[in-house]
C-alpha cells in the first residue's frame, strides 16, 4: 500500500506545534469520542502563532467557546469552469450569473452534509447557534471540554512576546471522524489570536477640539474624482447596492458632516448586524476605517446605497460575514479596508472565505480590498515580523480584487503624476496559486501575486475624512479599496443602463483591458516608486498592480468588451498556479484526496510536494486538473515532469494515467511506461487559444500491484 494521505501527512507536519515539542508535560491529550473510530486531522487549522509563543497552561475546561465548522463545496472544477466561462466575453455563460439558491444547489453542500455535520456537534454536546444561508458554515459553541473532545485537541493559554498579548489555541491539528473529513472543510475558532486590523495611515497626531468648525485639507471629492476622470463617467451610483466590510461601528452624524460639506445626497447608510454585532452606539479604535470607507464611496458614487456590515473581529466572524453577504445578495460590491497577514493565518478559515469569494463572483458580485500598508512585509506589526515577504488577505485571494496604494499628485481637479506609495502592500502568495487570468508584462512565477490594480493612499497626499467629531487627513491603502469600489457601483449602474452585465469578479476583466491595446488609455501605469522588496516597472509590478484608473476610458473598454491581442503580439506568460504544488495545497488545482503530497514514499522533482496519483495496489482511482484560458492570438505549451514506479511486468498496459485538455486527450501513459526518475512530457495546446480549457490528468490502477503516477512542476506557457 502507498503511505498516509496528504490529510494525515499534515497531521504530522504540525507536530512541532504540539504541546511534546513546546517542552510542556501539564497539558493531556484530549479523549476522541469514540477511541475505535478512526478519524482525520484537518491540516492547517493551527494559528502559526503557536510555534513563536509561550505556553502558561490550560484553558479552563468550562471556558465557552464558539466554533465555526466550514463545509467542501461540490463540483469544485465545475466551478472554476463556471467562473471562468462567465467573466470570458463570447462564452454561451458570460454575465449569466447565478442566484444563491442556484449557487448553493450546484455547488454548496448538500442539506444531508449540513444534517450529519450537526448531528455530529450535537452528539457531542455542543449547541449548534446557527447555519448560514449559503448551507457553508455552522456555528457552534460549547466548553473547551467539549470543543477538544469534538476536534480532537486541546486548548491552550498562551503568551505572544512579539504582541504581548495573551490568547488562546489549540496545541495541533483539529482532527473529526473519517466519514465528517468528506464534507468539513475546517475548523475556525479554536484560536483568538488572529484579528483583522485596519488598512489605513491615521493622522499623526489628534484633532483639535475645535477641528469640526475648521475647512477640511487633504483631497475631497472634487479632487480624486476629477483626477481619476470618475466625474467623466456620467454615473452616481444610483440603483446599485455597496456592501462594507466592517468590524467597528461609525457615527451617522459624522457621514451627514462630510456630506454636507460638499454637497452630497444620497441613501442612508444602514448597519446589517452579523452574529449580533452592532458597534454603532458605541464604536472603538477602527471608527476612523468604517467612516474612511463610507466617505469615500459616498464622494464617488453618492447615490449608491452602502449597507455597513459589522462582524465580530474573529476568524469565525469573518467566515461568518462573507456567507452573510453573499447569501443575501443585497449588493453588487463589496469593499474591504481591513486584514491580516497570510502567515499569521490559517489556511483553513481562508480558504473558508475565499469560498464565500468564490459565490459572490458566481453571482456577479465584484469585491476590492486593500493590499495592506506594510510594503512586500505584511507582518511588520504582527507575531511573524517585519523579515517576512509576505502580502494580506484577503486581498491575496484569487476571487477578488487587490488594491495597492500610490501618491498622487494633482493640478487643480486634473491629473498630474503618480508615484508608489513606499509602504504600498504587494508580493507574492504563499497560500494561492496564480490564477489562469493573471498574465499580461511583468508578470511570472506560478503563485498569486498582489496588488492588481491601484489609486492613491499616501498620507502625504491623503484624503479629507470627517471622524470622531474633526476634520482628519487619512491615508492608506483602506482609501483606495473603496475608491475602487465606488467606481465598480459607477460602472454597474452605466452596465444597466446599456443592458450589459455588471462587472462581476472584475479582475479578469481588468486584466483583459490591461493585456489589450486599450491599457494605455484605461490606465495610469505608475512606473516610480518601490516598497521595500519590489519596484514599479512598465505594465505590471507588486507595488500598484497594472496602475490606477481613468475612468471613463476604462468603462468603455470594459463595456465594449476588450479587444484581444492581435495574432503576433501576445504577452508571454505561464497561466498554471501552483505548479509545483509547494503551498501545501491543492488550489487552484482540484484533486482527489491525498493526491497533493510531500511523503517520503515518491519523491518530488524539485522541492518537497507533488501530485501523487494513485500507487494504491488496488482498484482506484485519482484526479488532478486545472482550468486555464489561453489568450487569443498565443501559442502555448503544456508541460510536466513525471515519473511512472510500478510493480507490474511486462509490457501490457494495466495501470494508466490519461492526460487531458478538455475533452480531447493529449496522452495515455502506462505501468508499461515506468521509468527511473522524472520524463519531460509537453504538448502543443495553441488549438485552445481564446478559450477556457480544463488540462485534467486522471490516474487509473487495477486491482492488484501497485502502479504511481507522480508528476511535478506542471505549466502552460504562452508566447
């Protein structure tokens, strides 16, 4: 038999997190429910904190605690090609989004995954306090007793010496039974220690009592909307529904302030409370973020109604926030100023968002989020610190949009230049893989990277924000994620009005005007300026993304559906994500469980992961694939490395693995290929060229000796 799963593979890779390895004997290892019953660790529900922090001892067994317990979505690669297919101008499902209720029964768990994951918390003693709509999350609650001895861990109290701040964690993976592993996605909740900070540069110092009767400095919206042509757009926002990301409150009086102060009118903004927060009668340190957000919209876009969507700052609050949103789907767009830094995240609460993300962009619903203001070192203020290259999320997620910060210089209302804001979030993902739509000069490699698109969030060139009773300049890149979000409510109100579908996951979509010959008249491309570890350049770079808008060119090209590069002239590119598998996960390949591995019993060409198909020495078997879109006009190639280890003889194929582009098959290899070490495969895949295309390798063994497929470092190159 092959070794462990990739899932019980990970339970081990977390073992240096445990309370063994931390050198602390007090804390004993939490019963199972039912010692026969096999069960399955969840890989990355361990915050990393835990590894940089100070055991002081056990949470008190009768501690109440509250847990959300992600579900899988269905049809994963039906998805990625529904996703594809609905933002590519041309395909029969382009701008035909889905409901919720459609999304959810095509793609969401089913109702009996829903039944069995609460039979399960019930059986084990925990309230269930809810379901979203989107049958994605169910939250539950009960003591850390009955936490640990649903999940198989343990709660800890910990000391962070970085923060200096308490917080507490489970010791290791979170594991459930074997048959709930098929429908639980992850476990968020079993730590305190990630909280979502704000992405904007406050003043330096207070205001003064007497600010509120003083003339506000800093940009208003005669100033950003001039610069950037928004008041060339012929559009307010009317008709069309932002969605703030929230976890403070605001003061209604401040937002009538500014709006008063120049000339605006429109909706009252109103609070959606998510699992029963409501800041608003008392709102903390993040006022400034929410009432940044509300004003910059409201300065863009007045008419649009903005709905303030306030959570508890927690990993299950945000979970719980995104299902929220887009099950309701009251909104075309979603702003986002607030985040924290992939490494000090786990994977799995992320990725249980980035479902939700997935949803929304399934409905038409575009989301912006600010890239951070830490430069290419996201954790400069957090436990991970200020040596780590890392970028935030959600901005990092592949199903919305990354906004980068600039400073931008202004003549009068008109634009003058833009430089890099020097502490402008970008980088490169260590969580996700590049996502087929992001090509185009300047970019490389086979992970995510950050920012797309950028406008200005200097400080030194900030904007005016009415807050906490006084006028205050604000920076940061939590301005520029609205800025972008009152446009996409500009352009879906112009999309309607010309019966075209609003702009949806808009980053494909800015990516195809950026790789057109519309880029430099629907762009500013900043090419001044760095942040600590990357530096602007002509076309794209991961300081401010492929630069920051002129509206109304930008609307035109996006409307009138962006013309490809011609036969000749295409950008070349490497479209497959992840690659080499080395982020520990599938995404954004979809894969038969077990398949993505970083065991000892194959080998990796390079690094430490591969995708292992197969090996099993009975009848099985495994899938990995990947939708990509080639671009019109581009040759491309597929290529990978395999290596074929078997136990059969002979030259008679039993064991086969099939490779696949779309439907036609590109290869059929066999045990009658085995060969010591990795073979270079490539085939010619230009037939595809202007259409979306699923490259899918399917592993097949009969029912005796074992045959495995590994392959590595996978591409499709473009040129």
């Amino acid at each position: 038999m092959r070794p462990r799963s990739l899932a019980l593979a990970a339970a081990f890779a977390v073992l240096p997190l445990s309370a063994v390895s931390l050198g602390v004997t007090t804390a004993q290892a939490a019963p199972t429910p039912n010692a026969a019953a096999p069960r399955v660790s969840l890989p990355e529900t361990v915050t990393p904190a835990v590894a940089r922090s100070e055991k002081k001892g056990d949470v008190p067994a009768d501690q109440q605690l509250s847990v959300a317990v992600s579900l899988k979505l269905r049809d994963t690669a039906g998805l990625d090609r529904f996703l594809a297919a609905v933002a590519t101008p041309g395909t029969p499902e382009y701008g035909h989004y889905l409901t919720p209720q459609q999304f959810t029964e095509r793609f969401g768990p089913t109702r009996a995954a829903v039944d069995q994951v609460k039979a399960y918390l019930a059986a084990q003693g925990l309230t269930v306090s809810g379901v979203s709509d989107n049958r994605q999350v169910v939250d539950a609650r009960g003591t850390a007793e009955q936490i640990a001895k649903a999940f198989g861990t343990h709660e800890s109290a910990y000391l962070d010496p970085q923060q200096q701040r308490t917080f507490f964690a489970n010791d290791a993976a979170a594991s459930v039974p074997a048959d709930l592993a098929a429908v639980v996605q992850g476990i968020s909740g079993l730590n305190n220690h990630t909280v979502r900070t704000t992405r904007n540069v406050k003043p330096s110092a207070p205001a003064a009592p007497n600010a509120a009767a003083a003339a506000p400095s800093g940009f208003g919206p005669t100033q950003y909307d001039g610069a950037y042509n928004l008041d060339k757009n012929g559009a307010d926002g009317t008709g069309v529904t932002v969605a703030l990301w929230e976890f403070d409150g605001y003061s209604a009086n401040n937002l009538k302030t500014y709006d008063s102060q120049y000339g605006l009118t429109g909706p009252a903004v109103t609070t959606v409370s998510v699992d029963g927060a409501n800041y608003d009668s008392a709102p903390g340190e993040g006022q400034g973020e929410v009432e940044l957000d509300s004003e910059i919209v409201r300065g863009v876009a007045p008419k649009a109604t903005q709905l303030v969507y306030e959570a508890p700052n927690s990993d299950q609050g945000e979970i719980d926030m995104a299902a929220k949103i887009v099950a309701d789907n009251r909104a075309s767009v979603i702003s986002i100023s607030w985040g924290s830094c992939e490494p000090d995240t786990t994977a799995s609460s992320m990725t249980a968002v980035d479902n939700s993300f997935k949803q929304a962009a399934a409905q038409g619903i575009s989301i912006f989020s600010a890239s951070g203001d830490d430069g290419s070192r996201d954790c400069t203020r957090s436990t991970s610190g200020s040596t780590v290259k890392a970028v935030d999320f959600p901005a990092s997620s592949p199903h919305q949009t990354g906004v980068g910060g600039t400073n931008l210089k202004v003549s009068g209302t008109a634009y003058s230049s833009e430089s890099a804001w020097s502490t402008a979030g970008g980088g490169v993902s260590t969580v996700f893989g590049k996502p087929g739509w992001q090509t185009g000069t300047g970019i490389s490699g086979t992970m995510r990277t950050v920012p797309d698109v950028s406008s200005n969030a200097d400080p030194a060139s900030g904007f005016a924000i009415y807050t906490v009773g006084g006028w205050q300049v604000y920076g940061g890149t939590s301005a520029a994620a609205p800025l972008w979000s009152g446009y996409a409510a500009q352009f879906n109100q112009k999309a309607k009005a010309a019966s075209k579908p609003v702009l949806g996951e808009a980053s494909p979509k800015l990516y195809a005007v950026a790789n057109s010959t519309a880029y430099g008249s629907a762009f500013h491309d900043v090419t001044t300026g760095k942040n600590q570890d990357f530096t602007t350049k002509a076309g794209y770079d991961q300081v401010t993304g492929w630069g920051s808008p002129i509206a109304d060119a930008l609307t035109t090209a996006l409307l009138g559906g962006t013309t490809p590069p011609p036969s000749g002239g295409c950008t070349a590119a490497q479209l497959v994500g992840n690659g080499g598998f080395e982020t520990g996960t599938a995404a954004p390949w979809t894969a038969s469980s077990g398949v993505v591995d970083n065991s000892t019993g194959e080998a990796a060409r390079s690094g430490s992961w591969k995708a292992w198909l197969d090996g099993y020495g009975s009848a099985h078997t495994d899938t990995l694939a990947q939708t990509v879109t080639v671009p019109a006009g581009c040759k491309a190639t597929l290529s990978f490395w395999v290596h074929i280890d078997t136990a059969e003889s002979g030259s008679t194929a039993y064991d086969k693995l099939t490779v696949q582009a779309g439907s036609t098959t590109l290869a059929t290899l066999s045990n009658a290929n085995a060969a010591t070490g990795f073979v270079q495969k490539s085939f010619d895949l230009s037939a595809f060229a202007g259409q979306t295309v699923t490259i899918k390798f399917t592993g097949t063994e009969d029912s005796s000796l074992k045959t495995s497929f590994v392959i590595d470092d996978a591409a499709v190159d473009v040129s």
